[in-house]
C-alpha cells in the first residue's frame, strides 16, 4: 500500500508515551510539514510553539485540571460542550480527580498552533495539524489533538503570553507528540461510507 494510504489508515490518537525525548530533528520534520500544509490564499497563518520542558508541560495540564475542578464544583461546566454532554462531563471527572496526567498523558513535547484571527485561519491551521499527525506517524511518532487544553489554555491570557503567543493570535490547536508505548494495531471503526458519503451523479 502507497505510504501516505497507509499512514492515515494507520494513524491514531496515543495516549501513553514513553519516557523519552523526540529528538530536535525530528521535532523539526514535523513543524516543517506543518508550514508545507495548504492554506487560505496561502497566507501560512500559524505560528508554532514547541514545548519542550517537562516540568512546563506538567504545569499547563496541572492548570487545565484546576481550571475544571473549579468549574466543576461551581457546577458551571454544562455550557462549555455541546453534546453528547453527558460524555464530555464523565471524561473530564476522569481526567481532573487524578493524580496522573490525564491530559497530556505525560507527552514529552508540546506543539502549540496559534495564529491571527482571519476568515481561515481555524482551517488552515487544522491543515497544519494533520499535516504533522501524518508525518510524526512516518516517523513512528504518536501524537494526539488535546481540545480540552485548547479550550481552557485559551482563556487565559497569562498563560498565553508565558507561552510567547502575541495579543493579536489566537490558540488554535493543542497537539503532543512522542515515543508510543505501542501504536494500537487497527483504526477506530469509521462510520458506514452509505451514512457519511452521498455521490452526485
Ligand atoms: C479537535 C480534536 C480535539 C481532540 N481532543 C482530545 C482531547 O482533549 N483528549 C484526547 O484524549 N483526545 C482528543 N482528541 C482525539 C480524538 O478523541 C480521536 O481523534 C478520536 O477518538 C478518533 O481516534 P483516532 O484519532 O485514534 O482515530 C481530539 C481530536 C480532535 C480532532
């Protein structure tokens, strides 16, 4: 099977990394297929922030999960999903009354997408990280979009500018990377192509 076939077929979200660093190079060949990603009248919107000091990335998913605790005991969390809300709420328990790192599953790198508001800029900079789920893959590199740290690193604006994301950019995408512990084997089923797919003939 055509490598580029079988790296979106193989791909998946990991949430259990080894203890050991992506090494610069590597780092870079992901960034770099990134900026080679299709944009709105290529206007190559993102700016990416690498994290890659473990005691940061513990301190951001230690705030995330403070940051729900709070909602949670408010009672104020409802309004932040659409649904299935149920679902949401039970995940984001699981991850806050922890001692683990339910959120970055304890990834040794960061990478933080943010760009300028514009007409685009959300599509182009989900481009942007397919682009680097599909090269890190290549590169027998897991990754995974954490939403749940975009949502909530968003809002602050002191974490923002800790992260040396300028005023005028927004935080767009959350994404870690690392060694898998071991890359699951098959896909997650799909939805039946007859329920997703209508031709026009
Ligand atoms: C925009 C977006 C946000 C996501 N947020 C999270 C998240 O906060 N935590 C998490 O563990 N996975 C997150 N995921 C991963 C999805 O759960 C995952 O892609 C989905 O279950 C399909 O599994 P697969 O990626 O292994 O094919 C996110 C994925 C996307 C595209």
């Amino acid at each position: 099977m055509n490598q580029i076939i079988d790296n979106i077929r193989k791909r998946r979200s990991i949430r259990k990394y080894k203890d050991k660093a992506v090494p610069r190079k590597i780092i870079e060949e992901i960034i770099e297929a990134g900026r080679y990603a299709p944009s709105s009248h290529n206007s190559q919107p993102w700016r990416f922030v690498v994290v890659t000091n473990r005691k940061k990335i513990r301190e951001l998913s230690d705030y995330i999960k403070r940051w729900f605790r709070a909602r949670l005991k408010l009672g104020r969390i409802a309004a932040i999903f659409s649904s299935p809300l149920k679902e949401g709420i039970e995940k984001i328990k699981k991850r806050t009354y922890t001692e683990q790192d339910l959120f970055f599953y304890d990834a040794p790198l960061l990478v933080l997408i943010c760009s300028k508001k514009g007409t685009f800029h959300i599509k182009d900079c989900s481009c942007a990280s397919q682009n680097m789920f599909l090269v890190a893959k290549s590169l027998d590199i897991g990754s995974c979009w954490i939403g749940f740290a975009d949502l909530v690193l968003s809002k602050s604006r002191r974490i923002l500018t800790e992260l040396g994301i300028p005023r005028d950019h927004e935080l767009m995408a959350t994404l870690i990377f690392g060694y898998a512990e071991k890359f699951p084997k098959q896909a997650f089923p799909r939805k039946e192509e007859a329920a997703i797919i209508k031709w026009i003939k």
